[in-house]
C-alpha cells in the first residue's frame, strides 16, 4: 500500500530521518557472515578538519561505490576514522591556550598531551558529523582513531621491525623546517608561493695570486638569500665551462666571515644562466647539499648558521662575526635581519655589483639588486617561510620499500586508474629519497628510541626492553620527537583491521578491494600503504588504486581562501540538498580532469531529483505501487516490453561503468534513463492507459529506478521506496540489485522508437514555424505503398495503419495533431473510422503546410488559417542570415592564431562551442526553410 507523498520535495525533511534509521539499525554494515566481503577504508581526515569540498568529491565517490556493492549482496565494510594530525592537533590547542594567555611549556609533557585528549573527545568530532550529512555508509560501529590503543601498538611495532630490518636508521640530512612550529615538516605541507624579492650579484674574492683565464681576481655569484653566506662551503662551476677550469681546486676567500672555501666542479652549476658560478650552502639548500656530498663534504660538517626560529647563531668553525649572533634571518618588526645586514656589509666592502635599471623615463639608475618574483615555499600551517635545515631526524630506506610496490604495478598486481598516472608513479618511485619520519612535537607516536649518555639508539616497544638492551645500571633518556603523520596512516588498510593481531576482520577484509584517493596524496599516503602493506603483511593492499581530480573554481582556478573562491559544501546541502551535490560530484568526475564547480549544475540535479519526486506522485495518483517481484512483469504491450528492455539495457550499462569506475558515465546512464525514457517518454505514453499490465510494470520500472539511483541519491530514493509500498524490513538500502531476468524485444524497441522520433520531429517542427502551443493541426500520411486490406506492405511488412491506431491518441495529445488519413497510391483509408475512401474522397490536394520525413514515410500537415507563411518564412530568413553571419565571424577568430594561442583557454573553448552552435543552427534553419516549400 503506498503512502501519499506531500506536494513538494524537501530535501532538509528526509536527509536527518533517514541518516538516523540506517545508522541506528546498524544498515551501513547489515549481518552478512557468508557474504562476499568488499572492503574500502576512507583517507583518515584530520580530526580537525571540517568538510571542505574535496572531502565531498572523495566521499561521494567512495560511498557510491560501497552503495552499488552492498545492493549486489556483498559484505560491504567501509572502514572510517579519523587521524590525530600531529601538527595541526598541537596547534588549534596552542591557540586556544595563547587565547587565554597560557602555553604549553607551562605543562609537562604529558599534562599537554591530556590536554589535546580532552579537546579531542569535546571538539574532535566535527568532520565526522559532516560526513553523516553528506549521507555517507561508514560502519560508524568500528570508527578508527590513530591514537586509539590497539593502532598505536601497531605503529610502535611497525617503527621496531623497520630498525630490526634496517629500514629505519637515523641520520642528519636537511629537512623542510618550520621556524615557527619548531619542527621538520612532509613536502605536502610545504605551499611554493611566488613573491616579490630580490636577486643579488656579489664578488667572491679568489685567494692571493689566483685569477681566471680572463686574469679576474674573483668570481661572480648570484643569490635570493644572501644571508646564507655565513655558512657558505663552496663555490661550483660547470666542468666543462672553460672559462673557470683553471680555478677548479682553487679557494675562494669569503668576504665577511674570512672563511677559505674550495671551487668545485658540478654539473649543478648552469654555464647559460647568470655568471656559471654558483655559491654553495649545504647546510640550508636541498641542491647544495647533493653538491656538497659530491664535493667529498660529510653531511657532520657541514655548516649549520640557523637555530630552530631562524635567528642566527654560531657555526661550527665560529667564523661568523658576533654582530649577526642572535639576529632573525629576515628583517623582523622593523628591525634589519641577517639579510639586510649581510647586504650592508658586502656593499661598503665593495664586493656588491649594483643592479642597473631604467627608470620609466628611460634614465638609468642603480639598485642593490635585481627585483625579481621568487617561488617560495611556505608552511602550510606555520605560515612563514621553510628553511632548509641539518638536522638528526629518523629515516625510512624507502628506496629498498619502494621496490615491490613498483613491481606490483608493472605486474598488474595493482592497478591504477587512469592509467595515465602510472608513468609519474614510476618517476617518483624509482627516484625516492630517504623518508624522514620524526616530527618534533609533543602529540603523537612517541619514537620508541633512548638513547644512553653517548647518544647511542636502543629502539624496543617498552623502556624495559630497551633497558635489558643497554644493560642494567645505563642512565637512558626517550627521544622527545613523534612519528610524522603518515608514518601511521600508511598502516590505515590493515591496522585498523586489528592488525598485527590475526583477526577474523583481518583473514576476511584485507587485502582491502579499492582504494579511492586524490591524486595529490598518490605519494605521501597511497604509496607508502603500499610500501608498508607489502613489507609487512606480504600482500598489496588494494588490487585497484582509483585517483581522482581536484574540484575547482568555475573559471577552472585551484580554490583557496585567500582567492576568496572557496565553495562550503555544507552550504551547497542547505541550500540543494546532498542528493543534489553528490550527483553532480559523480557526473563530473570524468577520470583524469579535474572538476569545475558549477552551482547550476547542482541546483539543476535538485530540479532532477525533483523531477522524479513528481513522476511517483503521478504514478501513485493512478494506483502505481510497489514491485511484488525482483524479475520484469510479463508485458505484452510494445510500450511496455520497451521499457522493461530499457531497464535491462540501463542496468548493462551502468554495471559496466562501476566496473569501469567511470563514475561520471554511471550517473549519466541512470540520468538519462530516468529523465528522458521513463519521465518523459514512457509515463506520457502510458497515460490514459492504466490498465492491470501496465500498473504492474510501471512499479517494477520505478522501482528499479529508485535501487539503480540509489548509490547516487540516496535520500530521496530511500523515501520514495518506502512510500511506495509496504516493505517490511526491507529498506532500499539493502535491496536487492536489479534482476530483470528478461531480454529487450528488438521489435518493441523499433517501433517505441519510431513512435517517439515521429514526436520529436512533429514537435521541432511545430516550433520552427511557431505554430502555437495550443492550435490543432492534422496529420496527412503521404505514402506511395500499397493497400491491402488493412495491411500495408512495401517491400517487408510494415503495418502503418496499425501503428497509428495503437499510438494515434498518444501521437495526439503529445504534438495537439492528429492523423487524419492514410494516403497510398490509388486509394486513401480515414483513420478514425476504418473506411476506405475512393479517390473523390480523400484529400490527395496538399493543402499549404509543411512537409517531414520520418522512417520511410512522407508526412504533410496543412497550416492554413494556422500560421502565417509569409511571416514564417521571413523570421527563418532572418535567424538564417544571423548565424551565417555569427559562425563566420567566429570561424575568422578561430582561424587567427593570436587569438587561439594568446586568449583564455575558456574565452578559445567558448568562441568554439559558439561556432558549433551557429553551424548547426544554419543547417536546422535551412531544414525549416526547405519544410515550407
């Protein structure tokens, strides 16, 4: 029995009721012990985060997924959590505590640490709330934590069978530091910005009795950052530029510090770019420091000029002048920095060569420096700029790690979709450099490591461990830093399934069966799950790794807050619903391009979604209920074979794009099929017609609609189910799939389709000719075939007379024209009543109209006394003439190569849809010419 539905949708009453209903009776992960597992884990969102609009992409696509498996009977667990996220974690509580004049190095270690506890268990929970209102079918009941105790031990574990194999070692090499955090930080963290600075030219001196081969006493250098050359060790030229071989071995002596530096050859060094000689800081450059290893420089001594805030401090050789101790490395609060005084003291020593400019007058003037736009790279979270900085942190080879992943994608053992991604996987793989796994923070994986009084490691899971390791009566101090966040999110597959415990979860769920991700985490999480998965359970985690693009601004710009052109996807719900948002997220995710947003899209899948809303009030205003079956009702009815077929048809397809993970094509299949088959076609054929077969398969229809749909919409297809019908505990949910158990009938199809071409091509040409919306016009069917009985043959058989009588009164109520006659050669037959007229009868003489062709019969529909022909004829005329001229307008554009190469890429991709508009215009306006004869 249904249930009325109320006259209009509202997404904002239906979402929270049935969010509730599937979560409290545990439908996200229904008991199905001997089912199929199929296993997905979520990327762990930091448990500060709050929704923003890639979550919603990623989300959406993922729930999609586990929907469709779930309805296909599977076991389906989509594992959720969140993770603690060190940095971001220890920062929002520093804030709160700086907003009530507190800090956190007036508490212990621990004291903090239950501090940043308490505000996860108060506030923590943000992101995981705005996910449920996405509509997201996580299992809720097994929601993960990086800190949660059973992960933490695995991470613990994980860190000592690392050492133990000799894939964790500890090591001083130059990480990205942020001065203001006070710790080492991933790339992913880093955000290059281009920002105005300056480019210096100094003269570096050559020692006493040294020139070139062009008989100069120094060498010319050129920097952004002038206050690393306190701490430069060399200077490099390219080894076979010929203008400094003779120098190569020599020294240079550094103004400033006096210290006697080696010139070295590198291929680093660039002959065609500035003067060919480059000063070389390995203590504070990534690319000095490979030419300082190169130079025979141990990574021990090299020179390190900067504390951990970026003040200057003493280096190891103590040659740095007492006037730069304790300086900020840029100026600071009006007060000059190491850089400026730097610039000040090469300048009065006479070793800065000024910068000629001219001024807008043309005059020449001089400058200290070069102005110059820099990228530069800034911490994502600390806001200022990332020093290079020597340090002792915790590697991972990830070089020797890297290894199986790479085999496992050139084997197929893992795929990744698209492929195209697979060439910058290998790349970044096969040229890995050493992971550095060690944070400097308080809240986290304390690193299992002490150290006894001469520094040396004893890494164990317990203290005692560690303390039977260095032997009673050694005095041992635990390292203070934490494991970098994605040292323990690289365990998320298999962890969070109660791993290294060998659990009933962990036989049947892992290996996982996808993973969903965006591309920008492909090497700071994908692959390293990939490379701990393989090391450490013997299998890859995922046969399938699916990358997805990023959502963008409508102009196709990357979003950030300082654009102002981030969208809220919260607001996108308020305002449209989360059915709207995540089918638009699914029909624009097209693999390997990036989303643009469009608010109209989205408003315009609302409208879709309530297109369907009214196509079941009307099914339901004409006795249209529920299935009673998972297989097609018989039909015996053309119109209705057609649509069973198209269902099955439907069904193919979208199967094929899952299997595919093409989401985009998946909504689109399910789209069209409700949109135009079943709301537009098939309900106003039927209409007038409800007769026992016809209820029947229009229920079965609906509701395979509503399981298809589902995975896309849930909401609004979960209330239509169950307001269609009495489902005793059988929510949409867990249906079944759809099981048609029939075949399309080709001649169904063929004569559904005929029947729907002859409306559209009525239709379209009623409205070329602005024939009112309301005005009636007959149908005279000019054919010469021949009648025989009430059977018309023409080569094969092709039953005219029938088609029209079965389709008359829906070709009539559709186009407000009716098919008065059927016109053969010799003889005429009146439709509506049977009779065959002689020749004197039937009206042979066209009268003034238009004529159209649909399959292989002629159609004349008279318009006198209807329109007027001349006016008619003359707007064709005009709309013809104005997209003649506007598509050659736009072809001269398109032809100049300025405008394709120098304009907007949207600006070149509008001028050309535009043509293609045009174009087709000219062809349908000459079509509508031809028409009225």
């Amino acid at each position: 029995m249904t249930t009325e539905l109320s006259k209009t949708f509202d997404p904002a009453d239906i979402e929270q009721r049935w969010y509730a209903h599937w979560e409290e009776n545990g439908l996200f992960r229904p008991e199905r012990p001997d089912a199929e597992p199929f296993t997905i884990v979520n990327p762990p969102p930091n448990v500060t985060g709050s929704l923003h609009i890639g979550h919603a992409l990623d989300n959406t696509l993922q729930d999609v997924v586990i929907r469709y498996e779930r309805l296909r009977g599977k076991d389906a667990l989509w594992v959720v959590g969140t993770d603690h996220a060190g940095i971001a974690t220890q920062m929002v509580v520093e804030r709160q505590m700086e907003a009530k004049q507190d800090k956190r190095t007036n508490y212990s270690r621990e004291d903090f640490v239950d501090k940043v506890w308490e505000w996860k268990e108060e506030s923590g929970g943000t992101i995981t709330r705005q996910l449920r209102r996405l509509g997201c079918s996580m299992d809720w009941s097994r929601e993960q934590f990086t800190m949660d105790e059973h992960f933490s031990n695995a991470v613990l574990k994980t860190f000592v069978d690392l050492y133990n194999d000799g894939l964790i070692y500890r090591d001083k090499r130059l990480v990205n530091w942020d001065p203001k955090l006070k710790t080492a930080i991933s790339d992913l963290e880093v955000e290059t910005t281009d920002v105005k600075g300056s480019f210096w030219h100094f003269k570096y001196p050559l020692e006493d009795g040294v020139t070139t081969s062009e008989g100069k006493d120094h060498l010319v250098v050129a920097t952004t950052r002038p206050e690393t050359m306190l701490a430069d060790m060399a200077v490099a030229v390219h080894p076979d530029d010929e203008r400094f071989k003779s120098v190569v071995g020599k020294h240079i002596v550094l103004p400033i510090t006096g210290r006697r530096v080696p010139i070295v050859a590198d291929e680093h060094a660039d002959p065609e770019l500035g003067s060919g000689c480059v000063k070389i800081t390995p203590g504070h450059d990534f690319n000095d420091f490979d030419v300082g290893k190169r130079a025979g420089f141990k990574p021990a001594d090299m020179l390190n000029m900067l504390d951990g805030e970026a003040n200057v401090c003493q280096t190891a050789d103590g040659l740095v002048p007492d006037e730069f101790i304790g300086l900020h490395r840029f100026k600071r609060d009006g007060v000059d920095g190491a850089r400026e005084l730097v610039v000040a003291r090469m300048k009065v020593q006479g070793y800065l060569i000024p910068h000629i400019a001219k001024t807008k007058k043309g005059e020449e003037q001089e400058l200290d420096a070069e102005p110059r736009t820099i990228a530069t790279p800034f911490g994502d979270r600390g806001g200022v700029v990332i020093e290079p900085w020597l340090t002792d942190q915790w590697y991972v080879d990830a070089e020797k790690l890297a290894k199986a992943p790479i085999e496992a994608v050139k084997d197929g053992t893992i795929e990744i979709v698209p492929k195209s991604w697979e060439k910058t996987f290998f790349n970044w793989m096969e040229n890995i450099q050493p992971w550095c796994v060690s944070r400097q923070l308080w809240w986290g994986h304390r690193i299992p490591a002490w150290y006894d009084a001469e520094g040396k490691a004893y890494v164990a899971m317990t203290e005692e461990e560690a303390q039977a390791q260095a032997g009673d009566g050694v005095a041992l101090a635990r390292d203070e830093d934490v494991l970098d966040t994605w040292f323990s999110s690289a365990l998320w597959p298999f962890a969070t399934l109660g791993w290294p415990d060998k659990t009933d979860l962990l036989e049947k769920h892992y290996p996982n069966d996808l993973l969903i991700s965006g591309f920008d985490i492909l090497f700071f999480w994908d692959a390293r799950m990939m490379m701990q998965g393989i090391h450490l359970t013997g299998k890859a985690p995922w046969p399938r790794l699916y990358l997805h693009g990023l959502v963008r601004a409508a102009d196709g710009a990357k979003m950030s807050k300082s654009k102002g052109n981030v969208v809220d996807p919260l607001g996108l719900i308020d305002q449209y619903g989360a059915d709207a948002l995540r089918f638009f997220m699914s029909a624009m995710e097209s693999q390997g391009r990036d989303i643009k947003m469009d608010e109209r899209r989205v408003e315009g899948y609302r409208n879709f979604a309530t297109k369907l809303w009214n196509a079941t009030r009307f099914c339901q205003s004409n006795g249209i209920g529920a299935s009673t079956s998972i297989a097609a009702p018989t039909a015996t009815q053309a119109v209705n074979k057609w649509i069973i077929g198209e269902v099955v048809e439907t069904k193919n397809a979208l199967e094929q794009a899952m299997a595919d993970l093409r989401f985009d094509a998946a909504a689109n299949t399910i789209y069209h099929f409700v949109w135009d088959r079943f709301c537009d076609w098939y309900i106003e054929l039927i209409k007038g017609n409800f007769d026992e077969e016809t209820k029947a398969v229009a229920g079965w229809a609906l509701d395979q609609i509503l399981v298809m749909l589902h995975p896309f919409m849930p909401f609004i297809t979960e209330e239509l189910w169950s307001k269609q019908g009495d489902r005793a505990d059988y929510p949409l949910i867990t249906a079944k799939w759809p099981d048609p158990q029939a075949e399309p009938s080709w001649e169904a199809s063929e004569e559904i389709e005929w029947v729907i071409g002859f409306i559209k091509e009525l239709r379209s040409a009623r409205a070329e000719l602005d024939v009112p919306a309301s005005a009636k016009t007959e149908i005279l069917v000019m054919n010469d075939i021949y009648f025989d009985g009430l059977k018309v043959q023409q080569g094969e058989r092709y039953d005219l007379i029938d088609r029209f009588r079965t389709h008359g009164p829906a070709i009539a109520r559709m186009t407000r024209s009716d098919v008065v006659q059927i016109i053969m050669t010799g003889t005429a037959f009146e439709l509506a009543t049977g009779k065959v007229l002689d020749r004197t009868e039937y009206s042979s003489d066209k009268k003034k109209g238009f004529t159209m062709v649909v399959g292989t019969a002629t159609y004349h529909i008279p318009l006198e006394g209807v329109i007027d022909f001349g006016a008619a004829r003359s707007r064709l005329e005009k709309s013809l003439e104005a997209s003649i001229k506007e598509a050659k307008s736009l072809e001269g554009r398109l032809g100049n190569a300025n405008f394709v190469e120098r304009a907007k890429p949207e600006a070149v991709e509008k001028a050309r849809a535009d043509h293609a508009h045009h174009t087709a215009e000219i062809e349908r306006l000459k079509a509508a010419l031809t028409r009225l004869g």
